[in-house]
C-alpha cells in the first residue's frame, strides 16, 4: 500500500455495502453475503422485516403454495440457497387456537426437528420427518408461544438450518397443487373425525368448517386421539393424492 502524504489519507478504503433500513441503528450487511437471510428470500422470517412489513396472512386452513409439507402438518421453506425454514401449517394452527408453552428438543445439529406443543394439560411432540443442519431454533417462542399459532408461516417459525449435503430434506413432502388437495382432504377428515366424537361444539355454524381452538374443547383422551391421528412422526398422506 502507497502510505505516502497525498490529498486523502492513504488507510481510507472503499467497500460496497449494503444496510437494513428496518433497524433504528443503521445495520451494515457485508455485500459478499447475498445468500444469508437478506439477500434471499428468507428475509421472511426476520424479525425486523416482519415489524415493518408484515404479509398478509393467508387464509388459516390454506397451503401457500412456497412451501413443502409433511403429513403431520409442518412446512419446510427453502431460499434455493441451501437456508431452511421449518413451522407448523395453518391447519394445526387453527386446531389449537393457543397454546400453553413449547419446549425445544432439539437446537442444534444434523437432526429431525422437533418440539413439544403444551396445551389443555397435554404434551404432543412435533417432530419433522427428515433430518437437516440445525443452526437455531426460534427460542424467542418460548416466552411468546402463541406467535406459532398467530402467525405460523412468517414469526412462528421454528428451526432454521441448512439443506444437509447429500440428505434429502424434502423426501415425501408435497407442495403445490398436490398441498393444497392434501388440506382441503385433511379438513374434511378431521370433521369426520369431530363429528365422530361427538364434539358437535367443535363444528362451526355453517356444518363445514372446524372452530378455531377446538382442541381446547377436548378431553385429555380425545386430543391424544386427534393427534395420533393427523400429528404424529409416522402419518402418512392420504394415498389417492
Ligand atoms: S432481512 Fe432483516 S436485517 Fe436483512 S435487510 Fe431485511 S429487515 Fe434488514
């Protein structure tokens, strides 16, 4: 480097870079980091984002088409850079309406996600179905748990990690076209499901759709029910999708 007097100083450099206009101190971002959350589209689940401008939340029982699925209902959301996302769908959301706490049993490395969702007394382990490179989990969840079912496809996420080099992250998921003929089917077999038990209090008004929250309206026995049913780590899609 030319250390030489001249009419600047010779350690003043030029870099580019870029900065989050959402936080109230100006936040550089290293220009060489385009594939970390802000310069992808996992700019979604970050917080600062989500402040200033929330999505439109899609309708609760819809599949938004983005995302993959598992047949126990959770997603699994990837920027195309190898970052992964992984929450509970609407679906579920809208079933427990609340919940009382979650507890993270996993945070980090090569793992199946997975937590478990208090509510009503009872303890249901979520876990995804394929294994991935955790780097966090959403531990702000623990003193806000209802964020997983106010917003299950943007602030209640619940792992970030990376696609696992040679694993197979979205084996057996379903998207697209596929998802959505998935829920609409899942709807009509927890009505099934409800109006078997007897919950007719679980049942909206119009005789077609679930109440928000239902499982609240269950006993202990009935909610384990339910979720063997539609939560548990071996469903599996229905087979004429
Ligand atoms: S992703 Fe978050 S930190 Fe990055 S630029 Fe957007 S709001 Fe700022």
């Amino acid at each position: 480097m030319d250390t030489q007097p001249g009419e600047r100083c010779p350690f003043l450099q030029e870099r580019l870079v870029n900065y989050c206009s959402a936080a109230q101190l100006t936040k550089f971002v290293p220009f060489s980091t385009q594939t970390g959350r802000c310069g992808t589209d996992s700019y979604r689940f970050c917080e600062a984002y989500l402040e200033l401008a929330r999505p439109a939340k899609p309708e609760e029982m819809h599949a938004p088409p983005a995302l993959l699925y598992s047949p126990n209902h959770m997603w699994l959301h990837s920027s195309g850079t190898g970052t992964v996302h992984v929450g509970i769908d609407g679906f579920l959301a809208h079933l427990l309406g609340s919940i009382d706490q979650i507890t993270f049993t996993t945070l980090r490395g090569m793992q199946r996600p997975s937590a478990v969702l208090s509510v009503g007394g009872v303890d249901w382990p979520l876990v995804f179905p394929n294994p991935m490179l955790i780097a966090s989990a959403n531990l702000y969840l623990r003193c806000a748990p209802n964020r997983i079912v106010d917003d299950p496809y943007g602030a209640g996420w619940l792992f970030e990690g990376k696609e696992p080099a040679g694993g197979n992250v979205r084996q057996g998921l379903i998207t697209g076209d596929d998802a959505q003929r998935w829920a609409d089917h899942e709807q009509q077999r927890l009505l099934e499901q409800i109006s078997r038990i007897g919950q007719k209090a679980g049942v909206a008004n119009d005789g077609g759709s679930i109440v928000r929250g239902v499982m609240r309206q269950l006993s202990r026995e009935e909610t384990l029910r339910l979720c063997h049913e539609f939560f548990a780590p071996h469903a599996s899609f229905w087979r004429e999708i």
